[in-house]
C-alpha cells in the first residue's frame, strides 16, 4: 500500500527478532567479526522477538480487512529496519520468508558508520511512520522529538502466550496518550493537589499525547469493522491502564478521550495500584508507559512492555540519578 | 569529481603502487567552451580538480572521444548527450543539481535492483555489458576497505516487488563481486525522498542512467 494511506509500523531488527547472541559477538568482538558470523549463518533463522507476536498480530488484522475491504490500501504494513549491514539483510529476509509473512514488508537497511547525520527519524519521515519500536532509547527520543510516535521495547524474561486472532493495544494515560501536564502538578505539588486540579478541570480536555495519534489510527481501523456489522468479532482491542483513580481523575481522562472523538474499548483505574497483575489479565500483545516503573512491572509478569521516554517522568529520574552522583 | 579524487587518495595510502584508479577526462562539444579552453584549464587547476586530460571534440566527434578513450563512465547534464552515448554502449549518466550538494568526501553508487535482477533474455545490449563491467571494478575498489570508513559506499534500491527482489539483487551483486553497504525494499514506496535523504552522486541501471524523479 502507498505509504499515506497504510498504517506504517516501523520495528528495529532487534525487536522483531532476537538477537542477543549476534549482539554479543558485536560488543565483544566489533563490527567485522559480527557480519562475518550473519553470512556464515544467513539461512538459519533468527528466533521471534518481544516485537514479533504483535506483528502476527497485525498481519491477522490485515487478514480480515482484506476479507471485508478487498480493495481498500488502509491496512497495516511494516517496515523493518535494522542499523546493520545489508548482508545481515538478507539473513532478516530468509527468517521472515521462514516464519512465513504474508505482510507487505518493506525490509530497510542502513550501515551502521558513514551515518553523515542520516538519523533513523528522517527515514521514519519519509516512510510517513505511525509507530516507531526499536531497542534503543536514543533512536526512540530522536523520533519522539521529531512528533513521531515512537517506544522502547524491551524483551520480558517469559512471554505470556498471547492472541493470535485479536490484536490488543494497552496505554497508560498520562504522558502516553495524554500530554504530562497533570504529572507534572502531581510531581510538584503531590497528590491531593493533582485529584484537586483534575476535578476543577474535569470538563478541560488534556492535551494530547505521543501516542494519541496511533489510537486513532487503531479506532479508524477498527470503525471499518463496526461497518461491516463487526463489533462483538473486532479483531483490535485497546486498553486505558492508568493509575489514575476512577472515583475523581479518572473522568477527566475518559472526557479528553471523547472529546477527540476516541472509543477506548476498556478502561482500568488501578488507583496507584501495580499494572502488571491487571496487563497479565488482559494480555495485550503491547503495552505502552511513560515510567520505567510500570515498564519494569508490566515486563515481570510476562507483559511485552514498551516505554515512551516523554515527559517529565524522564527528568525527574535523570535528577535523582543527579543528586546521587554529587552526593 | 572531488569524492572520485578522495577514493583515489585513500587507494594509494593503501597501496602506493594501485592501478586501479580513477581517471578524469574533461570532454566538452560546446565550440564558445573551446574557445576559452585555456579558461576551462586553469579553472580546474584553481578547485584542485584532477583532470589528467582535455578533449575539445566536436559534436559529431564526441562519441568517438569516448571511445577512444576507453571511457568506462560518462556523465553529463544533457540527455542527448546520455542517449547518444548509451546507444554506443557507454555506460552514462544523467546529473541534475540534485548531485550538487552531495558529499565531496565519499563517493555513493546507487544501484537500483530492479535492473538487476531482470533475467537475461537474448543477446545482452551493450550498456548493460558496460554497467557490468564497471560496476564489478567498483566492487575490486570497494574490497580494498574496510566495513567502516570506506570512501566508496555502495547503496541498493529495488523499487518494485517485494522482499524477494531485493534478495535476489543483494545475491546477484555479491555474485558480481560487488559488496553492497546498504539496501532499500521500498515495495512501491516512492522513491524521491529516499534519494534525496541517501544522496547518491549517481545510479547505476542496465544502459541508461539519470536521477530521475
């Protein structure tokens, strides 16, 4: 499909795949050494990533838009793209011709030096990217700086068997889907404060967030199948997993979300509570946080958590992590 | 001309006695040029522009200044110029001010794979013999540096077809001797920005080349 009208997810090698031996002998070994043992292994086949089940996932939604809008480009398409040499490359192509994808996958490659300032978020631009996942941190900011939607995905010890027929998306809330405003008065003033300044604003739509824009890409998928007489069989399900409380802010944060015109299928006020019991119930087969905390948590009980390093949740800990160095 | 310059000098710090070189040869057919052929001269001596030769043909002359003088690449602005010569079986190619502003430190081939991968059918047209040819001694260049910090970087772009085609051009390349650096399936995706963002100096097709688009 042309790049504008699809749903580009674009996802690093290194997520897609695993790759923690090739790693290894990068780190210890340098560049040469690591190109020489991908061509010595081209046709072996990586083992599945953290990023892997939800790309299945993509491909059963694509599936059943095809079904139902057999002429229709809005569907989603992956790019893979990878830091590494084009001969590694060809060892992602063998592993993606293996697990047997049926996805229109546009295989992006870049060397990894002679990089001349040619940063991945400019290639993310011109490929029009909804959703950036990638192992590194810095890449991830760069294209989050950039106004694209982007995370951090990390690869959970054990993963929790999850959908193959039903894609589920779940979002924490504040400095995800919404802007960090409220955060950043909880983090101020604390909590009795930030309930204070939720209530008053109950009715003042939040600003919006990193990844806003993904869930309405997501509903708009999903209202071709509300079309189609399929709500109750909707192959996509997203998920509201928010500390906020359903008893006082939660209502701000399901306004803001009608106030853009957004459906979230399930919303869960944990009141502060831990998310990772509530993600291991739900079984998303993504889950996006702006705090390592809940990132960490939700990875623990088998939940691939992917964290949006946005806000000012991110400074805070670069702080503390401040005043622990000077003291 | 200055990143050809940069891969030679690179190639005689690896081996001082290299003859595989690069060898600039300054073709003009514009009879006002000619006539200030001196000026033509010394305005590449003043950017430090190594042209080890300067031939004053005429129009009718010029394709026979390529052949004789062996040219393995011709590059031009005017497609005349790039249609005559690749009739003749000179591999040439089209710039535009697009090759202004790319780099003068390394020197980046574009390939573009769907060329590549068409299968052989009858007897082979003479650009594409010359694309071969010359794009195997790029290879042998290339192989004389390291992953790193090579003067010359060789990009793929298939544009058309899927993952498969941009096996079968990353495979034949390798076949031909020629390493690539980095590869682009864009499955359809256009091709504009990506050529815009990779800033190769020129692409190499079967016969005719240019950076269209």
């Amino acid at each position: 499909p042309k790049p504008e009208n699809a749903i580009t997810i674009a996802v690093s090698s290194r997520v897609l795949f695993n790759m923690e031996k090739e790693q290894q002998i990068y780190e210890q070994q340098g560049m040469e050494e690591y190109i020489k043992y991908q061509v010595e292994h081209e046709t072996q086949p990586f083992s599945p990533g953290p990023a892997f089940s939800f790309v299945k996932a993509l491909e059963a939604v694509n599936t059943r838009l095809r079904e139902l809008y057999p002429d229709s480009e809005e569907l989603f398409d992956v790019v893979l793209m990878t830091n590494n040499h084009a001969y590694v490359g060809l060892r992602l192509i063998n592993t993606i011709n293996h697990h047997h994808f049926d996805l229109l996958c546009r295989v992006v490659h870049r060397a990894l030096l002679y990089d001349r300032g040619k940063q991945s978020h400019r290639l993310l631009k011109a490929y029009h990217t909804n959703l950036y996942l990638s192992a590194d941190p810095t890449k991830v900011r760069e294209a989050l700086e950039e106004g694209i939607a982007a995370a951090t995905m990390f690869t959970p010890e054990k993963m929790t068997e999850v959908s193959e027929t039903q894609l589920r998306v779940a979002f924490d809330g504040d400095a995800v889907l919404f802007s960090d405003e409220s955060e950043r008065i909880y983090k101020a003033h604390g909590l009795d404060k930030f309930f204070e300044h939720e209530k008053a604003h109950e009715n003042k739509p939040l600003d919006h967030g990193p990844l806003k824009g993904f869930l309405e890409a997501l509903g708009k998928l999903q209202k071709k199948f509300y079309g189609k007489g399929q709500r109750m069989d909707c192959p996509i399900r997203t998920y509201l997993v928010t500390a906020r409380s359903a008893a006082s802010s939660g209502t701000r944060a399901l306004k803001t979300l009608r106030s853009w015109g957004l459906e979230i299928d399930e919303a869960l006020f944990l009141a502060g509570a831990p998310k990772g019991p509530m993600l291991e119930k739900i079984r998303p087969h993504i889950f996006f946080d702006d705090q390592m905390f809940h990132v960490e948590g939700a990875a623990e009980m088998g939940t691939v958590a992917c964290h949006v390093p946005y806000g000012i949740a991110q400074r805070v800990t670069k702080k503390v992590i401040k005043d622990l160095e000077t003291e | 001309l200055q990143a050809l310059q940069k891969v030679n000098e690179r190639l005689l710090e690896e081996n001082p006695a290299e003859s595989l070189l690069f060898d600039v040869i300054l073709i003009t057919t514009d009879s006002q040029q000619q006539q200030q052929s001196s000026r033509v001269i010394s305005s590449t001596r003043h950017y430090g522009l190594e042209v080890s030769r300067f031939c004053f043909s005429s129009e009718e002359d010029f394709i026979e200044s390529l052949q004789k003088n062996n040219v393995k690449l011709f590059l031009t602005t005017d497609t005349n110029e790039v249609t005559q010569a690749s009739q003749t079986g000179v591999v040439s190619v089209l710039l535009d001010q697009q090759t202004a502003v790319c780099s003068s430190e390394q020197l980046r081939v574009m390939f573009c794979g769907d060329a590549v991968i068409r299968p052989d059918t009858g007897p082979m047209p003479l650009t594409r013999q010359a694309a071969q040819s010359f794009s195997t001694q790029l290879g042998e260049m290339r192989q004389k540096f390291g992953m790193f910090d090579s003067p010359l970087s060789f990009i793929l772009v298939t544009s058309h077809g899927g993952r498969e085609s941009c096996r079968g051009a990353l495979q034949m390349l390798r076949s031909r001797g020629v390493s690539v650096d980095e590869a682009y399936c864009l499955a359809g995706a256009p091709r504009g920005p990506m050529l815009s963002l990779l800033q190769p100096h020129f692409l190499l097709r079967d016969g005719y080349s240019g950076l269209e688009e």
